[in-house]
C-alpha cells in the first residue's frame, strides 16, 4: 500500500494480516462499525458461511484493510474504519490484451454475476479453496489464480465519515488490485439512501440527481432501462443522488448493471420482528389484499426493497439488490 495515500490523515491503515490482534475489538456486537449495517442482513447464509474466512484465512486476510487510531484519552489504538475485499477469476477478462481498459468492453463487464455480493463473495472463496486442494476442483469452476479484486463493503465510524477515509480506502484497495497485477476492481455497491425509497426500482434510483423535486416511483429492473442516463451520471458524478454512489463515480467508478439478487435473507415473523422491530404478523393482518394472494410487502429500517412475507407460510423473504460498479485500473 502506498504510504502517500494517507500521510497527512490522523489514522493508519494497516491489513488484518498484518494487525489480526484488532480484530478482537470487532468481535464485540456494540461495536460501533457493527451497528453501521440493518441487522438483518447478517443473517444472509452466503455471509454467515463465508465472511469469518476473510480474516481466518491469512491469504485473505492481506485483503482486509483496517484504519486505525489512538485515542487522545487512554492512548490505546482503536478501530475506526474497515474495508472488505476479495480477490476472484474472472473468466470473461481473462483474455483481455494487458494494455486495454475494461471500460472500453461493456459486454465483458455485464458478465458480472447478477448475485451480486454472495456470488463473488462465494467464487472467491471456493477458488481459493479448489486451488489450495481443500475442495473438490470439480465443483469449482476453475483453479485459476485472481485476476480481480471486489471491493465488498466499506464501514467508517459515524464521528469520522468527514475524514476522506472512505475515499482511502477505496484509493487503496485499487492501489492494491494494481500492485497484485489484476486487471479489474469492482464492487457490488449498496447505495446507501436508497433505503429511504425501498418501493423505487433500483434502475430508476441510480438516475436520480440532487435537487431532484419529485422522485417517481418506477417498477424497472432492466439495466438497458438506465442506460442512457449512464452516461451524463459517469461525466457530471457531483449531480448523482446517492451520496456513495457519487464517492465511487467521483473515483473513477462506473455503473455497469443491476445486481437483482445480491444478498438474501429469509426468517419467520418472529425471526423478522427481532430483527427489524416490525410486527410483521400484525402488519400483515391489517394490508391482506382482496385477491387469492397471501403475501404482502413489509416496508423495514435499512431495507432497500421490501420484504416479501407470506402469512400463510409465516415466511419472509428479503431479495437485495445491488448495483456492480467497475474501477478501471488503467491510467
């Protein structure tokens, strides 16, 4: 990682691998990053099953990136920022000529997988496994080292998001992608206002601008629908909506399509109400349609879509979608 990045900050980055011992403190479930993120969404399968090896595993653990600081009370370092990330074989670039943008090759760039978060948190994963002979190779889809990185997620704490720290962290996981020699930095992104319009397509959210006096409600999925509005987002990134969408596009990021099924999460009424403090039972009872339908939306804190929930089945079903932005590592 190139010092230069954060000389001048009151914080250090350093990696999980080279620091595990502060990864203790993020153990504990009052810690402040780990309030940061809905509840609920720690219960997605693919993220219970796979999330502990980014820091179990040393080779993954070089792609953890930790901001640290001392407090000016006990002089003890803290944590105060952490950025996930995971390298993974993307078979479509493979080929791409070392001197090519891939920016400049939209159809290897909707390649990404339509899962999303799960699914490049999973490939990633299972070829590192395949490779280093702990799984079957027959059930992985291929014992070629990365030649990608995905950003997953990035948590800063509330009091030190005025701090440019997100912006290091993306600027060093790029830096990292460059030094590792991989062609592609991407990220399943979750915007993070769109949970206050979770009855708005995510299609039609990604192309709403500030100042914006009326938002409509659009039931588009298709990323061919927002297409044409890419581009003046990717060439005026100050007038996009969404404040973190508009951090990646200011870094260089585009949008390439909609990840519909990034993460998924699926519990009973109860499981749901301790999640989220709904009463998803009483709800239910009170907006059943007319029709033969049992299921109705649950509108929840920090769901960018509504719950699905069939009272019949006492089952709820959470679909999150994300948008794939792509990082050109290219100057």
């Amino acid at each position: 990682m190139s010092s230069e990045l954060f000389d001048s900050a009151p914080f250090h980055i350093c990696t999980a691998r080279q620091r595990p011992d502060l990864l203790k403190s993020l153990d504990q479930p009052d810690h402040p990053l780990n309030l940061l993120w809905p509840k609920f969404l720690d219960q997605d399968p693919i993220f219970q099953l796979f999330v502990p090896a980014l820091t179990q595993i040393d080779y993954f653990a070089q792609y953890q990136f930790l901001a640290v600081e001392k407090c000016d009370v006990t002089n003890e370092e803290q944590v105060i920022g952490m950025a996930r990330s995971i390298p993974f074989f993307w078979l479509e670039i493979s080929n791409l000529h070392p001197v090519s943008r891939l920016s400049d090759h939209t159809k290897l760039l909707h390649t990404l997988p339509d899962g999303g978060y799960d699914a490049i948190l999973s490939r990633g994963i299972q070829q590192y496994l395949a490779q280093e002979g702990l799984c079957d190779p027959l059930g992985s889809p291929t014992l070629d080292p990365p030649n990608a990185l995905s950003a997953l997620s990035v948590a800063v704490r509330k009091d030190r998001r005025k701090s440019g720290l997100a912006e290091i962290f993306i600027r060093t996981m790029k830096q990292v992608a460059i030094d590792q020699g991989l062609s592609a930095m991407v990220v399943p992104l979750r915007p993070t206002s769109k949970s206050s319009y979770p009855k708005t397509s995510l299609a039609e959210y990604v192309r709403w601008t500030k100042g914006a006096s009326y938002f409509a409600e659009c039931c588009a999925s298709d990323i061919s629908n927002i297409s044409s509005s890419i581009n003046s987002q990717q060439q005026n990134p100050e007038h996009v909506f969404d404040p973190w969408l508009r951090k990646h596009l200011r870094l260089g990021g585009q949008m390439v399509k909609v990840a519909h099924r990034s993460m998924r999460v699926r519990g009973s009424a109860e499981q749901w109400s301790n999640w989220t403090g709904v009463d998803f039972r009483g709800y239910a009872l009170q907006n059943r349609c007319c029709d033969d339908s049992s299921v109705v939306e649950v509108t929840v804190p920090g769901g960018l879509v509504p719950v699905k929930y069939d009272y019949r089945t006492d089952v709820g079903i959470y679909v999150e979608p994300n948008i794939w932005i792509s990082h050109d590592l290219k100057s």
